[in-house]
C-alpha cells in the first residue's frame, strides 16, 4: 500500500516500550535547536553546529514532509519522563547525489549522545522501519551516512538496509545503503 497525496497530513503516533514517536510541535524547538549543538550529532551530518534559524527551519521541514510526502519524521521522546531524545523518519530531500535518491523514502535518525549505547536508537528506529513496511510497502528505502561511522552502518544492517555503493555526498566519501521496503 502507497501513501496517496491527501492520505495523511501529520505523523502517526507510534509507542514502542520506552518511547514514544510523534508529531513534531511548535514547541519542540528548543529542544531541537539544543540536540543540533551536540557535536556527537553534527560531526557526522552537517559538520558544525545548526543556528537557531536552521533548527526552526528543520523544525518546520519535519512537520512539512508529511503533509507533501505522506511520510516524515518523528520526535523521539521517553515515556517515563517525556524528554525529548531525538528525531528519526523518512524524507525526500532532493539530494544532489549520484546515484539519484530522489523519490525514494530516506531513512535518517538522530538520537541525543545523552541516550547513545542503552538502544534507544534501535527502539526509535526499528518503529519507524516497522511503520514503513506497512505503509510504504515496494518502495526502496535508502539511508546515507560516512563509510566510517560504524554505528550508523551497524545500525542501517540491523534495520536491513545493505551497502549498495561508496558515492559523495556534497564533497565527502558517503556510503549508500538500500532495501526494499
């Protein structure tokens, strides 16, 4: 089943036993601007930390994908005490990469360095990959990241995404991975 242009216009709630995965909010911000100054996060994305403008406009990128696209990305909060963790989903970010990625679902995730090595990612993302399966259903999913960042390779496997090719991804060496959805 393929999501249709009207079939949804915010993120499904999904809970997992720690956490729960919903609809970014206005007042997600801060926390979203604060989890973007982690150089545990940016290092590997984006190289510097985002501005405050760049968050809010994350922030609202997140809520926009899933109005245009039917899918996008959650806020990863814990259930026990609502902390904000992180973000993970799916985008079209119309990348200039070859090989072209443009209209396929990418996979990303982002989980503050606080909850880093206790599988809050593992969690976070195998929803949001469980949640693809059934309503992306036939699409290849890719995923991206440094050929040397080793846990996010390990955790793309375990998700079932596989290697397809080394490319570059604006001026640095990116790993591709790919499954069918």
């Amino acid at each position: 089943m393929n999501i249709t242009d009207d079939a949804r216009t915010s993120a499904p709630t999904l809970t997992t036993t720690r956490l729960i995965l919903r609809a970014h909010t206005r007042s997600d911000w801060q926390h979203c601007n604060a989890l973007w100054q982690e150089p545990a996060i940016y290092e590997n994305i984006t190289g510097s930390p985002c501005t405050p403008d760049q968050s809010w406009a994350r922030l609202l990128r997140y809520a926009g994908l899933w109005s245009l696209l039917g899918y996008g990305y959650w806020a990863v909060e814990l259930k026990e005490t609502g902390a904000y963790v992180g973000e993970v989903g799916f985008a079209d970010f119309k990348r200039m990469i070859e090989p072209s990625i443009a209209g396929h679902p990418e996979m990303g995730w982002i989980i503050s360095s606080k909850y880093h090595g206790i599988g809050i990612g593992k969690e976070a993302t195998g929803a949001a990959i469980g949640w693809a399966r059934e309503h992306l259903t036939g699409q290849t999913a890719v995923a991206i990241t440094g050929p040397d960042n080793k846990a996010s390779i390990g955790l793309a496997k375990s998700l079932g995404f596989h290697p397809r090719l080394l490319t570059e991804f604006a001026g640095e060496p990116t790993l591709l991975l790919e499954q069918v959805l």
